[in-house]
C-alpha cells in the first residue's frame, strides 16, 4: 500500500444489498482498486471527503477482493441526492486519527463488572476496541453474543 496524505477522487456505483432491498434502508459502493490502494492499510481504515459534496466521515472495510467497500446509509445517500444504481463521485482521505467505537450496552455492562478488563479496554487503541464491539455485534444468536461478551473480558 501507497500511503498518501492528498485526496483520492473516484466515481463509483452505488448497489443495494438483496437483503435491504425491502426497507432500502442502505446501499453500498466498492472502491475501484486503483484508489484502494493509495489507502494506508488492506484492512478497515477511517476517512473523511465528500460523496457528491456532501461531507462524511466512515470505515471502510476491506472486500476480500483486494479494495475496499463503503456502506452508505439512509441518511448520508438523501444528503448526497443518491440512490441505488447512481454513480457517485467521492473525494476520500485517510482520517487522522480512528473514532472512538459505540460500545454496546451488555458490554459496557461486563467491563463494569471486570475491572482488570476493563482496564485493558481502556489501555488498547480505538481500533482494537472497535475490532471486539464489531466481533460481539457479528454474532447472529443471542447466546453466541453473550458467551462473546463473557469470552472478550476473560481475554482482555
């Protein structure tokens, strides 16, 4: 990977996932590898730019298939005068620093409980932090979700 502080400007097409097709409440685009790769990193990385002007901060995520993939949701797509089947100009670069996680309640809940967790919780990066809430939020039962959060304190 090329790391570059200066913009990336690309076109890309935005897709609704079957799943979403529904509620069309989120759609997509995968970066064109060539921008990809002037990214810092293959995996999650933070940036912030502009998707048809309108000014947004996200985590893109890596494809599996040597780029990167952005979720656009509702709120950002109506800002951004889009919808599914648009193609879209983006202007992206690498955030300075990563977000701070949302971390969900039974978790936040078990760290209260587990000071020794909860203190290498607080030592580890926002990246790291956000790699467990998204490890936790992935479980699709809720037992698997509750024996991740009981797993993540005995590990932390």
């Amino acid at each position: 990977m090329t790391k570059t502080a200066s913009k990336i400007r690309f076109r890309a097409k935005l897709f609704r996932p079957t799943a979403a097709a529904k509620d069309g409440s989120w759609t997509f685009l995968t970066l064109p590898k060539d921008a990809s790769a002037k990214l810092p990193s293959r995996g999650m990385t933070t940036v912030e730019g502009t998707i048809n002007g309108f000014p947004f901060r996200a985590t893109l995520e890596p494809d599996g298939q040597r780029s990167h993939w952005l979720r656009v949701n509702r709120k950002l797509r109506e800002a951004a005068g889009a919808d599914a089947g648009d193609v879209l100009t983006l202007e992206i670069a690498p955030s300075g620093e990563e977000p701070e996680p949302s971390v969900p309640a039974d978790l936040r809940k078990a760290l209260a409980a587990a000071p020794k967790a909860r203190a290498v919780w607080s030592d580890i990066t926002p990246t790291a932090r956000r790699d467990w809430v998204q490890w936790i939020a992935s479980a699709k039962r809720p037992e698997t979700r509750a024996r991740r959060v009981d797993n993540a304190c005995a590990m932390l």
